[in-house]
C-alpha cells in the first residue's frame, strides 16, 4: 500500500563535523541558503543566532516549508530538520549538500511522512 504525503521530514544528525565551521554563524546561514538552493527551493526569509561561546542556531524558511539547524561545535555534532512540501523539491539533495560542506564523517537520518493526505478532511 502506497502511503500519499503533503510534505516529507527529514531529521538529521551531522557527526565529526568541522568545528571551526559549526561555530561561525555566517557560514552556517550560507550553508543552509545553498542547501536550498541546491534543492531547488524558494527561499522566502532566514534567521540565524550566534550564541555564546559557540553554537548557531537558525532556519531558512522556503515557500516549501523550512531548513534548520542547531550546531555543538564543541562536539562536532549538528542537528538539522529538512521539511518540503510538495513533490517538486528533493530534500535528499540538501542533505548530500550539508553532509559534504559540514564534512561530516557520518549521519543518522529518518524520513518521515507529513500530512498523510487520506486522514485529511477537505
């Protein structure tokens, strides 16, 4: 049986990242701008924190859904949530991105579902 979606949740965890680039807020955001422009989304707006002493937290909202993350430096570690909506964007394709940019030597990732469309009243 063939399950239909209204969007696709990948959550995401970033291993033995660079820990120079987890800290920088900066390159963090252009990470996850790229990410979803490489995915092909719509970027409508993005946020992101530097916190002290280190750590970034942030979101790029697309007219898909969203991208975040959260990052540890200190650990190497990002957690990251890829949400799209619809079936024009891959968000497969931003997760290859930000493992290869983060230099992330492994990943544990789920997909999940969102809005099964039959318990949906219309």
């Amino acid at each position: 049986m063939k399950f239909e979606y209204l969007g696709r949740h990948i959550l995401v965890e970033y291993y033995d990242c660079d820990k120079d680039i987890l800290k920088d807020c900066c390159q963090v955001e252009n990470l996850m701008i790229q990410a979803a422009k490489q995915a092909k989304a719509t970027i409508v707006d993005r946020v992101f924190h530097q916190f002290n002493p280190y750590g970034v937290s942030g979101a790029v909202v697309i007219a898909e859904s969203h991208l975040t993350i959260h990052t540890w430096p200190e650990y190497g570690y990002a957690a990251v949530d890829l949400f799209t909506c619809g079936d024009t964007i891959n968000p497969w394709i931003a997760f290859e991105y930000l493992e290869r940019e983060l230099y992330a030597s492994r990943s544990d990732s789920v997909e999940m579902g969102r809005g099964m469309s039959d318990k949906i009243r219309r």
